[in-house]
C-alpha cells in the first residue's frame, strides 16, 4: 500500500507524511491537516474479539501505511487505549451510554492526548531540541494533555514540556486544580479572556515562524491529527459491537464544541463503519445549529455555560467538517444536524435523568441527553449517547443543583490532593510570545 499524504485545508501547504503532520500541528499555511482522501475498511477486518487498543489498530493501519510510525501503531494503540469505552445500556429502551470518561483525567479527551504523547515520544530523535507543546483549553483538554505528557515518560529526558493556556474563571474549581496540579515539565497559564482568546494566541504563537526558531513548539488542540484520527476507534469499537449483535447500524448523539470527537464519529461513518444518524449536541453556543438551519456559517465569540468545554463560537474542526462533503454546505446539511441546548434545559434534563434513572450525567453529556428526548419523541431508533466526561469533574454545577455530593474516581481524587498552581497571563498574544522566550 503506498503510504498517504495529508493535505491543509486551505491548500497552500505542500502535502506532508502523517508523521511530519502530527509532529505540525497546525499546517504551514494556517489550516488542518487531513488525508488526501479518507480511506474505507471492511467492518470483516475487525477481529469480532478484538479489544479497543485491536480495534484502533486495525482501523488506523491504513492513515499509517508507510509512515515512519506504522511499525509501532500497535503498541502506540495500546498505550493510549488501555482503557475500556463500554457501551452501556441507559434504563430506557431507546438509549445508550459510550462511556468515554474512564482515564486518567475522566474525559473523552485522555485518549486522543494520550495517542498524541504516545505518537510525539516515538518521533523525536535522542538529539531533538526542546519541544513545548501549546494547548488551549476549555477544561478538559488541558488536564487530559497534561496527564498525557507528565505521567508517561521522565519529564527531564524527554524534552517535552507542555504550556496550557484556560480562560481564568471560566472553568470549574476542580478542572482549575487539575490543570495546576502537575508542575515539572506541565506549565499551566490562566488567562484573562475566553477559550477563543485563548485559541487565537495559541495559533498565532505556532503561526509565528521567527518563533519557532527561537521556541519550536507544536500544538496538541484538536486540530492535531493525532488526537483526532484516535477518537475515531471508540466510536467504530462500538458500532461494530452492535452491529454483530443487532445487525443494524448504531445512531449516535454528540456532545459536540470544537467539533473534534463528532467529526471523528463522521469520519469512521465514511470510512464504512456501521454508524447510521450522528446528531451534533450543542449548549448555548449555536453557531453549529444555526448552520445546519440553513444560515451562513458564522462565527462569533464564545458565551458561557454549563457545558464549559463546549464553550466554543468559532469551532475550529468546521473547516475539516467542509473539507469532509468536499466544500458542498448542501451536502453536509443533509448528513448531519445539530441543536442547541440552553443551560435551563441542561438543569432540567439532569434533574430529569437523576429522578428518572437515578444517576448523574455531566453537563455536556446532559445537552446530549436533551437531544435524546427530542429525538425519542419522533422515532424509536436506539441512539448511543457520547458520555464526554465523568460528573464528578462539575461538582460546582451539579452538587447545589442535585443537593448531594458526588464521588470521585481514584484518579481524580489523587490529581486533587496534590497542590496546585497556575500563572496568570494577559489575553494578547504578545504576552504568550514572551512568556515562551523568557521560560
Ligand atoms: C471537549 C469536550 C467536549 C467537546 O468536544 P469537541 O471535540 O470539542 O467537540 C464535550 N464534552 C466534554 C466533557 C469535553 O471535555
């Protein structure tokens, strides 16, 4: 098989091997990379009792074709995944639960930056100059990038070190602590600003080629392939299970704001994978909704809700999503809807489901649980539920709200008992440009 190349998006970049993409980033010319063209895969070359990690190798063994990482995506597909995304049964007939949140940081998130860190460690040379990785984030990928690139490897070694930037105030008191908890080579900056502001400093900063000679640096958003093609295996492990009992496809509701974990989902469909509707799950932030309405596209600064990791008004996978119907907004209109959930009927539908089913989803998952009863009320398919992360992680939402305190995974609970502390940064991109040169 000869090895496939990755294009930009805007196509002004040269065409580059996964590897030299993933090490990018973000492509020369300021857009994402994606493959020449998406490859398709019989769901027969699936070993029925294959785990996660089996299925992840078998269903990324053709983007790795003839790259320089090919020989290691087994062990890399074992590193990242070796936890399980059960597919539970909800205590309706209609639904089910993708339970994504079983990692170390207990977001849908632990796998994507684990695959990344398992992929950016095989690629360095022993003599590779330092390497900081930028990351923006709404709550959960810094944490999930962090944990990636500080538990795995010895900090001082590696040359890695990796600057998180969040938006100061905007995310809950735990996800804060978790973000300020790693020290060593896992900086955490709390910015004055939005996620979008955040973003835009993060990309300018990478856009900046005098800098990068100064401070290469790479990104670990979900605009990195290496985070994004990983989350297509949970997605196609569960379809395939239910496939080979059910023999139908399985539908699937996404909780959904940069777009990276549902275009995964898009992704695996288009490769052949027994997925049937993908419904986009939005909060408050209705750039997505009011496209797939019919609106121009339009994007805008982000507001706050609930569902905080969702907090995103200029998503930045669209451009991928386009690319994907080959620029045809007709097309992706047919393929796809999204709606919007505002934060009163995020607190409606987790008092709901807590007095309903007795459990306790996120707030992101509960935007996709709101779907569900939209969609419940139309049709009887069974839609799987994309459980971004575990409640615990939203104490401060859902714990005055339920009126009882939540219970921690382990790994949670270790990451909150060590100290924490995070530096303060103005939202200019000029003040990310000199911490880098002064750190
Ligand atoms: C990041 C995140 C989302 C949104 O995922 P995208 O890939 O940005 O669309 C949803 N829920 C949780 C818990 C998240 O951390």
């Amino acid at each position: 098989m000869s090895a496939l190349r990755y294009l930009s998006t805007r196509g002004r970049a040269p065409a580059a091997t996964l590897s030299a993409a993933i090490a990018a980033g973000l492509a020369p010319d300021g857009g994402l990379y994606v493959p020449e063209h998406l490859p398709t895969i019989d769901a027969a070359c699936f070993d029925p009792a294959g785990d996660l990690a089996a299925t992840a190798a078998t269903l990324l063994g053709p983007f790795f074709a003839g790259d320089a990482l090919a020989d290691a995506l087994p062990a890399i597909c074992a590193e990242a995944f070796n936890f399980d995304a059960p597919l539970r049964p909800l205590a309706r007939p209609d639904a089910a639960m993708l339970e994504l949140f079983h990692g170390p940081t207990a977001a849908f998130k632990d796998y994507g930056a684990r695959f990344l860190a398992a992929c950016l460690h095989r690629l360095r040379g022993d003599d590779a100059p330092p390497l900081t990785i930028l990351v923006a984030t709404s709550g959960d990928t810094g944490a999930a990038v962090g944990a990636a690139f500080h538990d795995q490897h010895d900090p001082v070694q590696c040359g890695l070190r990796v600057a998180i930037l969040y938006p100061d105030g905007r995310v809950s008191p735990r996800q804060a602590h978790q973000l300020g908890s790693f020290g060593g080579n896992v900086h955490a900056l709390r910015v004055a600003g939005s996620f979008d502001d955040c973003q835009r400093m993060v990309k300018a900063a990478l856009n900046d080629a005098g800098l990068q000679r100064r401070v290469p640096m790479s990104s670990a958003n979900s605009i990195s392939l290496g985070r994004l093609l990983p989350q297509m295996s949970y997605y196609a492990h569960a379809a395939l299970g239910w496939w080979r009992t059910h023999d139908a496809p399985l539908d699937f509701i996404i909780p959904t704001g940069n777009l990276g974990n549902a275009l995964a989902c898009l992704w695996a469909r288009a490769m052949g994978l027994p997925i049937g509707e993908v419904r986009l799950a939005c909060n408050a932030n209705a750039t997505l909704p009011e496209f797939f309405a019919g609106h121009d596209y339009r994007p805008r600064d982000a507001i706050a809700t609930l569902a905080n990791a969702m907090d995103v008004g200029a998503p930045s996978n669209f451009e991928r999503l386009r690319w994907t119907f080959g620029g045809d907004d007709e097309a992706l209109r047919r393929a796809l809807d999204a709606q919007s959930v505002d934060d009163a009927t995020i607190r409606a539908t987790l008092l709901r489901h807590a007095r309903e089913y007795g459990e306790v989803a996120c707030p992101h998952t509960a935007t996709a649980l709101a779907v569900l009863a939209r969609e419940s009320e139309r049709d009887d398919r069974t839609w799987a539920i994309a459980a971004t992360a575990h409640p615990a992680k939203f104490e401060s939402v859902l714990e005055p709200l339920l009126g009882e305190p939540l219970t921690m995974p382990p790994s949670l609970a270790a990451m909150l008992a060590r100290p924490a502390c995070a530096e303060p940064l103005a939202a200019e991109e000029t003040a990310l440009r000199n911490w880098l040169l002064a750190t």
